[in-house]
C-alpha cells in the first residue's frame, strides 16, 4: 500500500466555514451603532421626563396631619435643634377632619365650623382675621372667595395675594375695618405678617389648600419657586431688624464733599468767632466787682476762733468785727455770700441724710421720718425730728443750735455746737456810721420756695400745732416753727433753711445771705466808697475739718459771677482753630492750590 502525504494548508470545507464567520462579524458591527443610537433616545426620553408627568401619575388624595408635620420639620432641620424642632411638633388637637375630596369648600367649612355664625358675631379686632385660606395662586384664590358665597354669610372677605394689589393697600384695607376671612397666597400672607399689617391673635381656623393643582399638574407644596419649597435662608437664631427706611438705613443722606475751599473758611470764621466770644466774655466778667473777706481768723474774730477749739466753751456766745474798705463804688444790685472751704457738702451719706417728703409739708412723713436720716430721725425720747438729717442739723446760718457737738460731714468728729453765723453791715461816711439793710426774701429759688418745700396743712390751726409730737433738731437753739414771725418765711419754706438744704457740688462754696436794699441813700446806686464793718456772730466752727469761712460781696452780670474759665476756653480754641487754619492755608497753597496732588 502505497504511502500517501497531505499537504500543506486548509481543506476546502475549512475555507467555507471561515467566510461565512467573516461576513457575520461585519453585519454585527453594522447593527451596533443602530442600538447604542436606540439606547441613546430611551435615555433621552427619560431625562425630559418633568414633574408634570410625576404628578400625573399620581392619584388625587387628601391632606393629612403628617404630610404638614413633614413639611415643617423640613423646612426647620437646618435652623432649629432637635429639641427645638420636638417643641415645634403639632398635636393631634390642632387639627380638624380633612376633605375627602367629595365636599365642596362651603360645605366642609359648614362641618368644620358648625358655630360660624357665633364666631363671626364676637370677632370685633381689626387688622386680623378668624378664617385664614392658603392656596396656591392669585387665581386659585378668586375661585375659592367664589365658592365661600354659601357660607361666609354677612362675614367680610379680603383677597391677600400678590398680583396687582400693593401691599400698602392690603395694610390700609385691614386697619380700615373688621375683616373675618383672608384668602391668600403664602408669599403675601407671609411678607404681610412679617411687617405687622397680619394679626393672628384673633385666628381661630387655618385652611390649606393642599391637594388643588394647577395646568401644571403642581400643588401648592410642590411649587419649586414658592415660599413653601423654596424658603428663605436665614442664619439660625438671626434677629434680623425690621424692613423699614430707618433700620436698613435707606433714609436719604447728604453726604458734604470737604475741599479747601469749604473747609478753611469754615475754619477761619469758627476761629474768630470764638476768639471774639472769648474777649466779649473777658470784659464781661472784668465789669464784676468783687470783695472777699476771709473772717476766719481775722480781726477780731481771733479769740472767737480760739474760743471755739474748747469744747467746754461751746455754750458761749461770741462776736467779732471785720473792717474793710472799698476804693470804687459798687454799681447796681450787690450780692452778699456766706463761703464755707473744705466743707464736704457732696459727701454721698451726708446728701442722703434728709427727708425731701417730710420737708414737702406730707404729714404722714411729718411724725414718721425716713431712715436715711439716721442718727437724725428721733430725738432720746424717740420723737420724730422736723427737719431730719444731717443736712438740716448742721445748717450754717438760722437760727441757733443747743449746746452740744455735731459730727462733721468729713470724718465723723464731734465738734462743738454749729451755732449759725450771721451778719450785719455798717457804712462810715461823712454822715456818721450807716447800717447796710439786706434783703432776705427772694434769695431762694422759686421752684424750692413754691414746690419743692412746703409747710404741713395748717388748716384751722396755728404752725405750731402743725409741729405738735415734732422736735427740733438736736443741735439747733429753737424749733423750725419759730424760724422767723412771718408766716411766709418761717417752718419748712424759712429761706435761709432752703438755701443751705441745697448742697453744693464742690467742697469750696458760697451761698446767698442777702442782697443790698437800695431804697434810700446812700445805697439807691450801690454800695458807695468808703470804710464799712461786718459784726459777725461767730457761731459755726471750723477746726475739725479745717475749714475757713468767709464774707463774699459782689456784682452780677447776665453772665453770672467772676468765672474765667469759659472766656480763656474760647479763647484758647479760637486760637487752636486760626493756627490749624493757617497751617492748612500754608500746605494747601504749596501743594494743592492748582489741584495737584502732594508729591514726595
């Protein structure tokens, strides 16, 4: 058998079999791009897919109590915590049977608010409403007013949307009269409430419109650019101001534009104008006349001043005399001033150490004095004293206190017996020694003389049976109601008592004793040249807290008395001002004049 051999390559089935796979492999490359075009579309078709026919789908269903409760924890996650958002949960008892959608809007306020006819009778409060209906348009809204005809009765209606009705109007027409249902959109009734023109004291009913569409098949919740689903951002725990002119600042301003031309005139004029106030005033207070005689020591009011150190010689009375001269006639009224240094007047327990009721003339506070007059409210045998307090207890000038010792208003030291100063004047001319009459009516102010402090009633009676169950203050020689033998200047309205009870602000201090009484000559002008003397009952000491005492005699002006301060003030501004002037002239001539900038 002879031997065969095959040769090299394929056999012509195996031909066959490798064409047929060549032209099926080209058919499916073909039909791919035909697919991935199809599945293209399809994902197409589902990207256009809108909310419209997600809400198409959908069937109509009623509102419930957790679809809201839903929606306001959404709304709050972000701004309040979780116990704050547990605080903001609704109860079952807040809510009323839902629509089932087969009533129409009058019939199911009719079994909801089967006492409507009660609740609209009582409701009398502008500016709010009882029934509140939400919807979700200005359309909508009209509808629903329509469809309320059945049910409302005699109750007014208002329209709260947006669309062609101000919001200013909406205000006018709630303040205008009683309304009892609203129907309104969520923007306008929200920017409503916001700016007080919405009160819900008076809401008795809340109704959403919840399961109403539009031609776009969209709720009232599910309005993306409404008030609902898109709220307002706001930072947690804002408190944000109100939305008027005032507080957003948006008032119209005027806002100066500063140029040299402006400003250096400015300047100039506010310099010479100060600088001439200054010199007016100067003069002014170098036309005051003004004598002080510092009896302290003087004269001889020495012994006095030794007689007072001794406290066993505290019961005596002692007098002194200052002589003085004046070398140029004062002209017009002179003023006549008790002056007191180092005496502490404004020491804070010392002010409070008085009674302003009791002094009012109040019966009541009469016999019951107030405890801020302690040590000075009831004498050893617990009667109440009139006046109480430190203040009237240590009064300058009156008349007389016993003899005892007084603390001082400065360190609590016991002094001798703070009998009161006073005075009396002599002139020496050609006519022999003339006394100086002084006036002591009118020397304090009215508001305290009229007001402030009064006498108690003494209707049918005498002051001194007004005083009855009252004592004197344990230093003074005598009691308040035998001050003086006119009625109108003794008890609580004696106006050496009123001035003194008036505390001065300073520890150095002067206080009206009299004024000159120009009636007759030589004193019709003023106080004439020549020599004068004060006798002095020198009465009040000074030692413990060492202090001096003087007599002031003076002129005023409408200016008052001799105080440089405010002159020299205005002069040493004015002078400021004229330099700043000058020195911005100069930079501004080198540098600015031509509207250059200043160069380096």
């Amino acid at each position: 058998m002879a031997e065969g051999r095959v040769p090299d390559g394929n056999t012509p089935e195996e031909d066959v079999t490798e064409d047929q796979t060549d032209q099926a492999s080209k058919a499916a490359k073909r039909k791919r791009p035909a697919e991935k075009r199809a599945t293209k579309k399809k994902k197409g078709e589902q990207k256009k897919k809108t909310i419209t026919d997600v809400l198409a789908s959908s069937k109509p269903k009623a509102g419930s109590p957790a679809d809201l409760q839903n929606l306001v924890t959404q709304y709050f996650s972000d701004k309040r915590s979780v116990i704050e958002q547990e605080d903001l949960r609704l109860s079952d008892s807040c809510f009323l049977s839902c629509n089932d959608l087969t009533h129409t809007l009058s019939s199911y306020l009719k079994q909801v608010c089967p006492k409507w006819a009660k609740i609209q009778k009582n409701h009398t409060e502008k500016s709010s409403v009882v029934l509140l209906i939400v919807c979700s348009s200005a359309l909508r809204a009209i509808e629903l007013i329509k469809q309320l005809t059945t049910f409302k009765g005699a109750a007014k209606t208002i329209k709260l949307f947006a669309k062609h009705i101000k919001i200013e109007e909406q205000v006018k027409l709630l303040q205008k009269g009683v309304t009892h249902i609203g129907v309104g959109t969520p923007g306008r009734v929200s920017a409503l409430i916001e700016n007080d023109g919405l009160n819900l004291k008076s809401l008795r009913y809340l109704v959403l419109d919840w399961n109403w569409r539009d031609q776009k098949l969209r709720r009232m919740v599910d309005i993306p650019e409404g008030p609902v689903m898109n709220p307002v951002k706001e930072e947690p725990f804002s408190r944000r101001p109100d939305n008027s002119a005032f507080k957003q600042q948006r008032l119209p301003a005027w806002t100066p534009m500063l140029t040299a031309r402006s400003v250096l005139p400015f300047l100039y004029f506010t310099g010479l104008i100060c600088l001439l106030l200054g010199i007016w005033l100067i003069l002014t207070v170098q036309t005051i006349q003004e004598i002080k005689l510092d009896y302290t020591e003087a004269g001889t009011c020495d012994k006095c001043f030794a007689k007072r150190k001794d406290v066993s010689l505290a019961g005596e009375s002692c007098s002194c005399t200052v002589t003085f001269a004046i070398e140029k006639m004062f002209k017009g009224d002179v003023f006549v001033y008790y002056g007191l240094k180092n005496f502490h007047q404004n020491l804070r327990r010392y002010m409070d150490s008085r009674d302003d009721t009791q002094t009012a003339g109040r019966k009541r506070n009469l016999k019951n004095p107030s405890s801020y007059c302690k040590p000075f409210v009831r004498d050893q045998n617990g009667s109440p004293i009139a006046p109480c307090g430190a203040v009237a207890n240590s009064i300058f000038n009156g008349k007389g206190i016993a003899h005892s010792h007084t603390p001082t208003p400065i360190t609590g030291d016991f002094i001798p017996s703070l009998f009161p100063d006073s005075f009396s004047l002599t002139h020496y001319g050609s006519r022999g020694p003339v006394p100086v009459t002084l006036l002591r009516r009118g020397i304090a102010w009215y508001t305290d003389k009229n007001i402030k402090y009064r006498n108690p009633n003494t209707e049918n009676m005498t002051l001194a049976q007004a005083f009855n169950g009252t004592v004197q203050p344990l230093y003074w020689q005598r009691p308040v109601y035998e001050f003086d033998a006119d009625p109108s200047n003794n008890g609580f309205i004696n106006e050496d008592l009123i001035v003194w009870m008036r505390e001065a602000a300073f520890p150095n201090f002067k206080k009206l004793y009299g004024v000159l009484h120009r009636s007759r000559n030589p004193f019709k002008n003023g106080l004439p040249v020549g020599n004068y003397s004060i006798h002095i009952n020198y009465n009040f000491p000074v030692q413990p807290f060492q202090g001096r005492k003087e007599v002031v005699l003076t002129t005023l002006t409408w200016f008052g008395g001799p105080n440089y301060f405010l002159p020299i003030a205005y002069l040493v501004t004015g002078s400021v001002v004229l330099l700043m002037a000058v020195a911005l002239t100069a930079i501004w001539w080198k540098f600015g004049k031509n509207g250059k900038n200043m160069e380096g």
